[in-house]
C-alpha cells in the first residue's frame, strides 16, 4: 500500500512539471492572457492608439465603400453646377448651360450650344477605384478623408471600449469555463466578442450614424462647408423635432439610433467570426515562436497576419448586413426611417439588385478591414507586451 501510494505521488508531480514546464514554453502573447496584469486605463489606451491610427490610414477606403452603397440605393451623386439654381447664381441668367466638365482631362463632354456638358456616366461610381479617382477630380483629395473626424471621435471611444471588454470578457468566461464547462472553451472568444461589440455599439451609435452621413452625401452648393458631426445629428433632428411635443421630441432623439438594429445585426457576426479566426490563427502562428525568442517582431507579425485573415474573412460574410446598415442610416424620411427593419432592408436590396446589390462595397470594405483588423490588433498588442515588460522591468 505504501508503495503504491509513492508511486502514485511520484505520477503527480511528474505531471504537474510537465503542465508547469508547457506553460512556460508558451509564446509570450499566449501566456500573457493570463499573465499581463495591465488595468483597464492602459488596456484602453493602448486601443485607441491603434484606432486613431487605423482610421486615418483606412478612411478613404470606407468614404468609396459609402458611396457605392450609397448609390445602389439610389443616391444621386452629380456635379455641383449640374442644377439650374447653382448655375444662375453663379454665372448669372446667361450661362445656363455652364462648363460641366468633371475634371480638365475629361474627353467624353458634348457639346450644348457653346459650352461643354458632361454626361451622367462621368458622375456615377463604377468601382473602388473610379470612386477615388472621381471624387479627387470633382471634390479634392480631402473629401477622400470626409468624416475622419467623426470616424476618430467613434473608433477612440469605440476601440477604447470594445478591445479592452473584450480581453476582460475573454479572461473571465476562458477561466470559468475551464473549470465549469471545459467543452466550450473554443467558444469563447465568439461570446466575449460579441458582448463587447454590443457594449461599445450602442454607447457610441449617434456617431457612427453622422458619419455615414457624412461619407455619403457630398455638398451640391459652391462655396458651402460641409457639416460636421454635431450639424449632421441636428439636422437628422430637425425634421420631426418640435420643441411644443414632447411625443415629437423623443422621436427627434430616437432618430439618433436610426439603424442599430442592422449596425447590431452587422457587427455581432463580425466579432463572433473574426474573434473565433483571430484566436486559434493567432496561438497558431505564435506557437511557432519559442518563448526566449519572442519579441516585438514576432508579436506584431502573429497578430497582423491573424487580424488580417480573420477582418477579410468576416468582412465579406456580413457585407449584406453593412449594405443594410447603410440604407437605414442614409433613409431621409423620418417616418419611414422609424418603420425600417433590418429584413425588410435585405429583402428590399435583393428585389432591387439581387446578389449584386446586398454585396455593394464589397472591394472596399473587404481591403479596407482586413489590414486595419490586422493594424488595430497587432498595435494593441505590441502596446501590451510593452508596457507588460516595462512593468516587470521596473
């Protein structure tokens, strides 16, 4: 009895140095769910970091995204002469048919008595890069960047909430499923991503709501600012807000979540698939790094390459729910804003378009967040193992 009960605490501390000596050969970004004690302040700041750089890099990407979407909807987009009331006022009651001309290389204008028009094809969007291309000739460079800061004032905050709930959510539900319900381990990043989307969602949804505004309609009148964020979410107000009706006034406000529903609907699929990609792509890239030779390279490559693959991937299966998401928050009617679901939206887009229509902005949405996926997650980490050595440094 008494050997056998050596022999069976021998079996046990074998197998607990083997668990300890597996841990420690864990890549750093692995071990570090559990080991980086950083406090939600530098969790925050490390992503909106890497928000803010994200957005500035990938806004013209989205602003050609809009558009397209935009017009399958039926938004006309055409040259800021092309109405009568704009041209009198400019050139005065002479010049009615003045020089439309989308830009000075355009060669398919005719001719209209003496002047030049160009036709409607040189104003409608015919692919990402025609999009680019024409709003840099007829707009500027800057208007490629339109709604940036709208974009800033929503991925800070966003980010700033969604990636930090998301490491803590993922902590939690990762420890208390392993000692609870081992079996659904593998579907915890899915359930941490997508309560964490929904958090940071409807805290910042006015905003995203001003800047696909802002992105989708350009400015018909010469010599006339865009509005910013705060105009455009007034103006969205204005139509039904009446300061004698209260019923009138909560409308007015309830017009600043116009189409969460379909922003939900979008993005809870996005994070469950890209997060349930990102982490076994991510562990299985890391897992090729030994743990003395970890550094910031192999961090950031692990985490860019993961990102990567996983924003492509859940890009192109929700581009239908974004097209949807788009036509409820561009709708102008307020009444027929409040009435829209998220299906009706789909069904309308597939009798309209079909296959085509529900994947408007496919291009651009698919480049433009798979690199800022990999961006985003890659700068949060690298941020994180940072500031984790600086702490154990110090």
């Amino acid at each position: 009895m008494a050997s056998e009960k050596i022999e069976r605490t021998a079996i046990e501390m074998n197998n607990e140095d083997t668990n300890l000596r597996e841990r420690s050969s864990l890549p750093p970004s692995q071990k570090s769910f559990k080991t980086q004690n950083l406090g939600i302040t530098e969790r925050a700041f490390s992503a909106a970091g890497a928000a803010f750089f994200s957005v500035i890099i990938a806004n013209p990407l989205d602003v050609a995204k809009t558009r397209l979407q935009a017009q399958a909807a039926g938004v006309p987009y055409s040259h800021p002469l092309s109405n009568m009331t704009s041209r009198m006022a400019c050139f005065g009651p002479n010049m009615m048919f003045a020089d439309l001309r989308c830009s000075p290389s355009c060669h398919r204008a005719g001719i209209q008595g003496t002047v030049s028009i160009c036709p409607p094809e040189c104003f409608r969007y015919k692919g990402t890069l025609d999009v680019i291309y024409k709003i840099i000739h007829q707009e500027g460079v800057a208007k490629l960047w339109r709604g940036t800061n709208a974009g800033l004032a929503l991925a800070v905050p966003t980010v700033g909430i969604y990636l930090p709930c998301y490491d803590i959510l993922r902590n939690w539900l990762e420890d208390f499923t392993a000692k609870n319900a081992p079996t659904t381990v593998p579907y915890v990043p899915l359930a941490a991503g997508s309560l964490a989307r929904s958090l940071a969602c409807a805290t910042c949804y006015p905003i995203e709501l001003a800047r696909t505004r802002m992105q989708a309609f350009k400015v018909t009148e010469i010599d006339k600012k865009p509005p910013g964020v705060f105009q455009t979410l007034l103006g969205v107000m204005s139509h039904v807000k009446s300061t004698n009706n209260p019923q009138s006034n909560l409308r007015g406000y309830r017009l600043l979540w116009t189409g969460m529903g379909a922003q939900l609907a979008r993005d809870v699929p996005f994070s469950a698939i890209c997060w349930s990609t990102l982490e076994p792509t991510r562990r299985k890239l890391l897992s090729f790094v030994k743990h003395d030779e970890a550094n910031v390279f192999s961090v950031l490559g692990a985490n860019f390459g993961a990102g990567f693959v996983a924003g492509t991937l859940a890009a192109g299966v929700t581009c239908p729910l974004d097209v949807a998401k788009t036509r409820r928050q561009i709708e102008k009617d307020p009444m027929k804003a409040l009435k829209m679901t998220t299906r009706q939206t789909l069904m309308d887009v597939w009798r309209g378009g079909g296959l085509k229509g529900l994947f408007a902005g496919f291009g651009p949405r698919v480049c433009r967040l798979g690199p800022s996926v990999g961006l985003v997650i890659s700068f949060y980490e690298v941020v994180k193992f940072g500031l984790h050595h600086y702490n154990t440094s110090s």
